[in-house]
DNA sequence: AGGGTTCAGTTGCTTCACGCAACTTGCTAT
DNA sequence: ATAGCAAGTTGCGTGAAGCAACTGAACCCT
C-alpha cells in the first residue's frame, strides 16, 4: 500500500494500514524484532532500495514505531529502535506469520516460543478471561 | 507491498505478504469478513479504481483466497467468497484492527465479540494449553 | 599528506504500479 | 429502441519504486 489514505474507511485496520501497510514497512518492522537497528543492517537483511529505506524509517519515526537514538558522535550516526507502539505490532506480525506458517511455507524457516519453557506459542482469540472463542462464534459489530 | 517477491526472505511473515501484502488487498479481504462478495460492493465501500480491483481479486483467486463463484447465467454473473485459507486471515486481521484501536483509531467504530454471550475477542498470544504468554517471554528461533 | 573504508543517507534516472474515466459485453426491463 | 445493470477491460497520465552512483563526516593505514 502506499502512503495514501484509505479515505472514507472508517476501520481500525484501515487506519493500521496507512501506517504500515506500504511495500516494505512490515518487513522492517519484522526485522527490528530480530534485533536489526542500523540503516545497513536493514539494507543489507531486505535487499531494498536506499531511498525506499530512508523514506520507510522517516515515516516509521515519525508515526511514533521507531525511534531515531544518535549510537555515536562524530560522525553522528542514529539506529532505529521499536517504541512500545511499535513492539506492539509483534501480535499482528506473529499472527500473519503463523498464516504464512501454514498456509505458504512448507517448512516455517521460525517459530515463537517462551523463552522460560521453550513451549511453542501461537496467536489466538479469546474472550476476556483467556479462554480460546471459536471463528464461528465470532461478530464483528459497529459500535 | 507489491507483488514482487521479497527474494532471500526465507521468513513466512515475507511469504505472506507476497499473497496480501499489496495495497488494498487486505482491505479487499476485510470487506469479504463484512459480508460484501460482489465486484461493484467492494469497488464501492472501497473506492478503489476497478482496473486495480480486478487485479487484486484475479490474484487473491489465483492464491486461493478467494474462490469465484457463478451467482447467475445469462449474463454470466461472479462473485467472490472467502475460502477457509482465506477466512484464517481473520486473525492477521482481528491483530491489526487491535493495534489500530490502540493506537490510532481514537474510537473505533467496530468490535469483534463472541456471538454467544456478546463478550469482547480479542487477540492474545498464548502456549498449547491456551494460558497467556508474556510478550517479554517469548523469543523468536531458527528452526 | 594521500588513499581506502564505514555509515547514513541523497540524487538522478528509469521502470513499473496506481488512479481515473470511458468503453464493452451480455442480458433484462420499459 | 433505449435505458440500465454488473463485471469487468482499455488507454493514458501520474506517482512510487528500483538501481547505481555520489556525498559528507570521520576514521585507519602507510
């Protein structure tokens, strides 16, 4: 998607897209959560453009996902770190990857587990106190 | 995204945004979550310009998230439906909406609920028995 | 002092995707 | 006969993405 709005559509993902829904935003993202930060460490992971690059980490910046940390003084040089706001897109790329996971890759390349236990962890619905609601038994409402 | 391949992305979040990752595909794909099926039902609620939309519903087809169904003869009439590869996007979607409602959307104008009791849904990561998992507590590995 | 390297971009140019509006096809209804 | 509807298709202009070379500020080596 590109940085257009989505006018007219009055939808929280709608809004989420205009966010991060251009051509390589979530990639970048993705890759933060991996622990990549600096400009080449995202050029070289993702292959993209330069220009795109900067034009994606400016955005992400000034959309409050990363912030710009200056990591040394002459020359100055800034990384990209995630802000909570952007930490919290780990749901959203946890749930597209488990979609990928079983829909297009044969073999998931990653998985998410607990760090304490090692047990797998996966993205589900649930209804406030936890438990798992079935796709069935699901509307989605206007307020 | 376009619908290039993000090549040397060896990650399934890359994968899956190959099939919805362009603009307005996901978009597309929430309409079909609010009942809509037809052409001129998405090219209206969306606004997207028809050539585009054509494209993105030949391609979402072709992927096997959508199948094309015959509604009438004479004239030949199709329409779209999500299939099941399809409707497991809802959590992708449910995700994004969440971070939209977070973090965007001031007040947002729709909300999942269990059908049932009319409960809130919302998305969570979770172990094999179904018990929250702490965002901190969880690491991403190489299979 | 001069030449090479690193990092974070920027610039210029080309190619490809998107937006827009008009047109087409096959059929029905008046 | 003409108008309308639904699902596209076509042609053309604009804007975003891809590519590679360049910049600037500092460091390192001989």
């Amino acid at each position: 998607m590109l940085n257009r709005d989505y006018d007219g559509q009055n939808c929280s993902v709608a809004r989420a897209l205009e966010l991060v829904g251009e051509r390589w935003t979530l990639l970048i993202v993705r890759d933060a959560f991996l622990g990549r930060r600096r400009f080449e460490e995202f050029q070289e992971s993702l292959g993209i453009a330069r220009n795109v690059l900067a034009d994606r980490l400016a955005k992400l910046v000034e959309n409050g996902i990363f912030e710009r940390v200056r990591y040394q003084e002459r020359p100055e040089r800034y990384e990209y770190r995630l802000t909570p706001k952007g930490r919290d897109l780990r749901l959203a790329l946890a749930a597209l990857m488990q979609w990928g996971d079983t829909y297009v890759s044969p073999t998931p390349p990653r998985r998410l587990r607990r760090k304490s236990d090692g047990k797998p962890v996966r993205v589900a619905l649930v209804d406030p106190d936890g438990t798992p609601v079935e796709p069935a038994d699901i509307e989605n409402v206007a307020v």
